[in-house]
C-alpha cells in the first residue's frame, strides 16, 4: 500500500510533486505543443532526465531554468498557437527561471497553474499575443524578482496585491504601440499604492497603457529605483508641484505626461541618465544647457514646442539616439555632428532646418536618418555608400536639387526623397540589393523610366508620381514580383498600360506586411546589465501620406494592402484583361488618361478592390455585370467616357449611386442615376450576395472621387514642379 501511494502521488498528482522522470514527460509534452520536429526530439527522448533538453538547465537533476526567449536558438516563434502551451510547465515546481518571451503565444494566461511555480524568480513572457485581465495566481510568487508581462493585450486593472511581492526588482507591464500587430493600450485604472512597498524595486515600466489619476508624489520617494518609464497613460502631472526626488536614474520616460513650461530643472539632479522620453508634451524654451552636460545616451523630445539651435556640444561620442522630431528648431546643423560616433539613430524632421548636410554626416555608422520635413538644401547629398548599416534615409520635402545620386548604403531598405526639386531619376540602383521602399514623387524629374529599376527584385513599395517623366512604362516592371504599391500618377508617360503588368505577384495574392519588425527594431536596449530583458523602440514617425483620401496610412497599415494608381497621365491602348488578375488590390485607378476599348469583364475578379476609378478616358460599350460582384466596393467612378447601356445592380453597386460617378456618358441608365432603361437593356438581376467587412474603413475620406478631377488638375498646377514650367502648363490644358 505504501509503494502504490508513493506511485499515485508522484505520478498521478503532479500539480503537487514532480519528480525527474516526471519532468521529463513535461518537457516532451511541452514540446510537442511547441511544435519541435520529430527528428529535434528524436535525441531528447533517450535522456534518463530533461536536464539535456538544450532549452533547459538542471541544478541537482531538477529542472530550475527553461528559455525559449527571444535571444534563444532554440525559440519556437509564431509556431506555438494558444496559452494552453504553458500548462505541462506548471507540474515543474523547482524552476526558478521562465522565459517564453517574443513567441506570439496566444490567449489568456491560465488562471491556475503558477501557484506551483512557488520557486519562481524570473519570468519573461513578453512580446506575445496574452490577453484577458491578469491572474491572482500570478501575485503569490512571493520569491520572484522579475515580471515582465509587456508588449501583450491584458486589460483590467493592476491589483494591489502586487504590493506583497517584496523580492521585485523588476516590473514591467510595458505596451509597445507595434507596427505590425497595433495591441490595444489595455490596463487601467490607477497606479496602485502597494507598490511603494517595494523596497528592491530597481524598475518600473508601464508606459503606453491607460492609467489614470494624478501622477503618484511618492514614486518620487523610492530610492532604490534606477528606471522610472510611465509615460503614455492618462496620468494628471501636477507641474507646479516643487519635486524632490530620492532617487537616481538611468531611465526617465514621462513621454505623453502633460508637461508644460521649461524642461523640469529636477531632471538635472539625475546625473547617471542614461535614457529620456519626454516626447508628447507641452514643453517650451531652448535645449537646456545642462541636458548637454550630462551626456544622455538616448534623448526623445519629439512633439513639444523646444526652439533655438542646436548645441554644438550635443554631438558628443556618448550619443546614440537623438530625437527632436516636430519642434520649431532651427539653424544649420553643427558641424562637429561627425562626433557622435556613436549615433544610431537622428531624427530631426519637422522642424525649420535650413543650409546643407554636413559633409560629414555620412562617416556617422546610423541605421536610421529622418531630416525630412525641413529646408534643408543642396544639389548635391552625401555619400552614404560607405556606411554598412543605414537602413532608413528620410530627406522628403526638403529643397534638396539636381540629380539623384546612387551614392545611399547597400543596407538601405527605405529611400524617401519627394517633395523636392530633384530633376533627374537616379542614373543606377541595382546594387541597393535591400530596398524595399523608394518614394521620389512630387519632384521635377524628368526623361524616361529607366529599365534599371525593374532590377531591384525586393522592391514593395515605388512612388514617383507628381513629376515629369516621359516615355512608356518599361515592360520589364513585372520583375518586381515583390511590389504592392506602384504610383505613377501625374507624369507624360504614353504607350499602352504592359500586359505584364498582370503578373505582379504581390498584387494577385495577399501579400504580408511591407516591412517586419525586424526592419524597425533598429534599437535594443537592456534594462538591466545582467538580465536578459530587452527594450524595443519602435519607429512610429514614417507615415505614408497616398492622397488626401487615405492620409496618414501607416506601414503597420499597409499589411495585405496594394494599390495601383496610373492616372493623369497620357496612356493609350485597351485596359488589358490581365489585370483582372490583381486580386490583391484595393486601390485601382487609371483615370484621366486616352484609353479606349471596353471595359474588360474580369475587373469584376478584383474581389478586395475598395476604389475603382475609370472616369476620363475613352471607354465604350457598357460597364459589365461583373462589377456587382466587387462586394467591397466603396468608389466607382467611370465619369467621362462613351459608355452606354444598364449600370449593373445587386449588392455594392447599389450604393453606387452618385450621379456624378456616371456623367458624361453618351447613354448610361439605371437606377443609380435616375434614368430608366428600356426593357431589352434590363438584364437579369443578380442574385444578392452577403456583404463582408472591408479591410479599409473609408469613413475618413476627406475629399470625394466626384471633385477628384477638379483636386488633381489644381495639383497639377500648383505643385507639379516640370522643368518647364509653360511646356507643362500648356500639357495639362491640352489634356483637359
């Protein structure tokens, strides 16, 4: 009886004891929910223990540490699907030590389980899909000294029994806004006092969530901080309030606090900063003096009211990110910025920049440049094919001039040069093997698309509209299989749309996003030196502005999205009916342009098309019954052509009812427009179709495609810069 109890308690209550062997199985069981291959378990499973698991590390053959974070080879990401992954971990009760973070595990945390885990001192499972409240469980892990919960979905409010977990050095509930996934900012209500019971508390991090109340005085009070990060909430600052820390810093984030005035003097007191966000607030006056001496590594204070010029003694070899994005700063860059050997990143766009770049600029190792949105000006820009890391080259809308040089980093994955006064397409970009964007529209280029471009087989996104250029569109562009925005709108480009054009891979099928995190994770900081927590910054500056129609759409928007915008310009010839192939696209316009034909039957194939505009050209014939079956169409515009016939009914085309869309047509009727058909032209109405959700909301269009025309040609006009400014003045006429 005895050995049979002994059997049943170790084998059959597991929640209560596991012993080697029965860890063991927890492992396999584990990691057969993580997804590992028969051939990765295949010499695992003939250990006598899973202390050679190479996730796991044994003290006394127990299993006290596994890590599959993301600094682990082993890590399974975005393989493992639900919370339910975590359970076999539970019957573990020596770990010490749990990192599932960066692995897109899905779910709400189990509400029972991590009592077993009494021995527990670290746990990292941040950077996942967890949602729902957090836990009670989770807060009687009276022995652990990191919890790291951030970049998830959890709601709810932060209980105050987090105040009994006295051995916490390190608490993070942090919430990245992501490009890619946009998790909600989710805890809320106020910060609670129990923590200042915390004694060890090295590390505080609940920025971007929605915390509210007034910003807790006796935070102020707790000595053993190192890294206060509570910015983005819906905390009140009391900026009258005389405040006297007791701490000392490395890390200060009150980005988003409603500060106002100077720059807090109290910050100078912290004299080991190492990292601060003051961004998105109200701040006023010049760079302070004494920000400069203290030689802070990382400076945000993006979106404030800061002025002046910049201190040459700013560009020290301690500098690694400077951010002043959105303030009135203005003058010439320092010449010493060459410095700064040590900057990764420098964003200064939006501010009143003028003269040219340093030369030197480019002998700076960055990943990330953004000057754009300034006056800055010169006919010729750095050479940055040196550099073996500048990933993000941002100088758009600037008075940059001249021709374009090919002088950019082989690393460059995103070049945006509009809204300058460039006249000539850069000569050759074949060796930029990593490009992903190249935006030069609203620019005085002028002469033929060059067939080099169609080399850049990485290419996703390519904007060139608003300039000058002449010619056809090169037949070879169907090499860039990768691309899903093609925008060549406003130009003199002439000859039939390529057939080719139909075989664009990314425009037919879905495609994913236009860059990954990994594209903008460009920054990694450690919280602490010897724990394996990383901070990611995000890139939320870079906005793609398409029309006034969808302005602001960001990249993190872009997943699943393609567009195709060849319109006001002077092509020729038939629609081709192999772009009835593009099943991927949403945005779909050629109008103003001398195409003639009929409107072939497959656009009606364009299943995600939201926009379709066909209106200026020479169209004939009737507009198909296909049309109808475009169940997310929101704009329709075939308006100035020499169609007749009915317009279709049933399902979107119902709503299509603007009689503008339709006008100046030698013979359209339909119930859309008022205008009864005779009986021979009433086809068969199709059967209704169930109507699904849009993958775009066009609730936030600013201007209609109906005054569309009149916009474009203004546009035209005013900000068309031709290199001769009557020789196009004189086009646009012609063509209207």
């Amino acid at each position: 009886m005895f050995i049979l109890f002994i059997f049943f308690f170790f084998f059959f209550t597991p929640t209560l004891s596991c012993p080697p062997e029965c860890q063991k199985q927890a492992l396999l069981q584990f990691a057969s929910l993580v997804n590992f291959t028969d051939d990765e378990l295949k010499s695992w499973n003939s250990s006598s223990d899973g202390c050679l698991f190479p996730f796991a590390k044994c003290s006394s053959s127990n299993v006290v540490k596994i890590d599959l974070g993301d600094s682990s080879p082993w890590r399974r990401p975005w393989r493992v699907s639900t919370s339910t992954v975590l359970t076999p971990l539970f019957h573990i009760r020596t770990l010490t030590y749990l990192d599932l973070s960066f692995n897109g595990i899905q779910g709400e945390l189990p509400r029972d389980g991590f009592a077993n885990l009494s021995k527990l001192e670290e746990l990292y499972l941040w950077d996942n899909y967890f949602n729902g409240s957090l836990p009670s469980q989770l807060f009687q892990l009276r022995f652990l000294q990191i919890l790291d919960l951030s970049d998830n979905s959890f709601h709810g409010n932060i209980p105050p029994e987090i105040g009994n977990m006295t051995k916490l050095i390190g608490l993070v509930f942090r919430t990245t806004i992501s490009l890619v996934k946009f998790q909600p900012r989710s805890l809320t209500g106020t910060i609670p006092s129990s923590i200042q019971n915390l004694k060890k508390l090295d590390t505080l991090g609940f920025e971007y969530n929605l915390l509210s109340g007034e910003f807790p005085s006796w935070l102020f009070h707790m000595k053993s901080l190192t890294s206060l990060l509570i910015g983005g909430n819906n905390l009140i600052w009391n900026n009258s309030a005389n405040i006297v820390p007791k701490f000392t810093l490395s890390q200060l984030s009150l980005k988003s606090s409603g500060l106002k005035g100077k720059i807090p003097d109290w910050i100078s007191t912290q004299k080991t900063l190492l990292y601060l966000d003051l961004s998105e607030n109200q701040l006023e006056g010049m760079f302070p003096e004494w920000l400069v001496e203290m030689e802070v590594e990382y400076i945000f204070l993006s979106d404030n009211r800061l002025t002046g010029t910049l201190p040459p003694q700013l560009f020290g070899s301690n500098l690694e990110v400077l951010s002043l994005s959105r303030n009135n700063f203005y003058g010439k860059l320092p010449g010493n910025i060459s410095n700064a050997t040590g900057l990764v990143a420098l964003m200064l766009d939006g501010n009143n920049f003028s003269g040219k770049l340093p030369k030197f600029i480019s002998s700076i190792d960055l990943l990330l440049l953004d000057l754009s949105n300034n006056t800055f000006s010169s006919n010729t820009l750095p050479d940055f094919s040196s550099n073996k890391h500048l990933r993000i080259i941002d100088l758009s809308s600037n008075e940059f001039s001249g021709e374009i040089s090919t002088n950019f980093s082989q690393k460059t994955s995103f070049l945006s040069l509009g809204r300058n006064k460039f006249s000539s397409f850069p000569r050759n970009l074949t060796h930029m093997s990593n490009l992903k964007y190249l935006g030069i529209h609203d620019n005085k280029i002028t002469g033929e698309l060059s067939n080099s471009i169609c080399q850049i087989s990485t290419l996703q996104i390519l904007i060139l509209r608003n300039n000058c250029l002449q010619g056809s569109i090169p037949d070879c562009i169907f090499n860039l299989t990768s691309l899903q925005i093609l925008y060549l709108s406003i130009n003199h480009l002439v000859g039939k749309i390529p057939t080719n054009l139909g075989n664009l891979t990314d425009m037919i099928e879905t495609p994913g996003e236009i860059f990954s995190n990994s594209e903008f994770d460009v920054l990694r900081v450690r919280y602490w030196n010897k724990k394996k927590h990383v901070m990611l910054f995000k890139i939320h500056d870079l906005i793609v502005n398409w029309k006034k129609s969808i302005q602001g759409l960001s990249f993190g928007n872009l997943k699943g999205y393609s567009l195709l915008d060849l319109s006001m310009n002077q092509l020729s010839g038939e629609i081709p009916a192999s772009l009835g192939s593009l099943k991927a696209l949403k945005i779909f316009n050629i109008s103003h342009n001398n195409l003639f034909g009929r409107i072939p039957a497959n656009l009606g194939d364009l299943e995600n098309l939201e926009s379709l505009d066909l209106s200026h050209n020479n169209l004939s014939g009737s507009i198909p019954q296909s049309i109808a079956k475009l169940l997310q169409l929101t704009i329709f515009d075939v308006s100035n052509n020499k169609l007749k016939g009915k317009i279709p009914e049933g399902s979107q085309m119902d709503t299509m009812n603007n009689p503008n869309s339709y006008a100046n047509n030698s013979g359209l009727c339909g119930m859309q427009i008022q205008v009864p058909c005779s009986e021979h032209l009433s086809p068969t109405k199709p059967p209704e179709l169930k109507s699904k959700e849009t993958w775009f909301s066009w609730e936030g269009v600013e201007i209609g495609y109906a005054v569309g025309f009149f916009v474009a040609v203004g546009i035209s006009y005013l900000s068309n810069p031709c290199k001769t400014f009557n020789y196009c003045s004189q086009q646009r006429r012609q063509r209207v």
